[in-house]
C-alpha cells in the first residue's frame, strides 16, 4: 500500500479520535488534527455548544492551536485532517492560514465549502476527499438520529 495511502488513514484516524471526543460532549462529532513534517502539531474537536461560540469549529481551533504553537499566521506546511468537509467560514480561514493540503472524511452536500465558486481555498491548497468517509458519515448520522430520537 502506498505509504501516503497508509499516512492519511493514520492521520484521519487522529481527527476521528477528536470526533468520537465532539461525539461524547453533545456536539457535532467533527473533529481535526493539523499536520507539519508528520507530526501531529494541533487538534481539535467541535465545541460551538461548549463554548457558546458559533466559530468554534474543529477547523477553526485546530488553526488557533497551529498559529499559536508556531507563533505566525501562515501553516503553508500544515496538512489539515478532519472529519467532515470544512464549512464555508473554515474553508476561508484555512485560505487566509495558506494551509498546504486538506484531507476530510465526509462529504458535507448541504453546508461544505465545494459548494461555492469559485473556491474558497488558497489557490495552491491540495484538497484529498473521502479519507474514512464511511466512518465519519456514519458518525455524523448516528449523532443526529440520537438527538432527534428525544
């Protein structure tokens, strides 16, 4: 198998662990992990409920981490994993931090960022899609079965 193959599986599977976290708390099981030089540098899950704050995403806290650790505004060298396909507000932010590559789980048909023209991402940013789709899209259905089941 392709080692990259077998480097976003690991990685993705990261950002599932902080999905599972989201999962547990009552929020939306999304969550992220940022990557530089094949070290998990930053993560993150949803915690809009926690927080009370509509931009705690798990893209938007997993940049914050990434930013602060590295004391600039710019991971040109970051990987961003995450769960679900960014949302437009992410999508923008992870284009002003000039985030290298992200690689996301399930695809988001009512509110990701691929739905919009033109892209909302920088310009050089590789996009990967369906990276444990199957895991992470059920994870997402079973939350909302569960709290539409009270």
């Amino acid at each position: 198998m392709d080692m990259q193959v077998v480097d976003h599986q690991m990685f993705m599977g990261e950002a599932f662990k902080e999905a599972l976290k989201a999962y547990d708390k009552g929020e939306i099981p999304v969550g992220a992990v940022v990557v530089i030089g094949g070290k998990v540098v930053a993560r993150a899950h949803n915690q809009t409920e926690t927080l009370n704050d509509p931009t705690a995403h798990a893209e938007m806290l997993a940049i914050t981490s990434a930013t602060n650790t590295f004391g600039g505004k710019y991971i040109d060298k970051a990987t961003l994993y995450v769960t679900l396909e960014p949302c437009p507000m992410c999508a923008a932010a992870l284009n002003w931090a000039q985030v290298k590559c992200i690689v996301f789980g399930a695809s988001d048909s009512k509110r990701g960022f691929s739905l919009y023209t033109p892209s909302l991402l920088h310009p050089r940013c590789e996009v990967i899609a369906g990276v444990m789709e199957g895991e992470s899209s059920e994870l997402v259905r079973q939350f909302f079965k569960s709290i539409r089941g009270k």
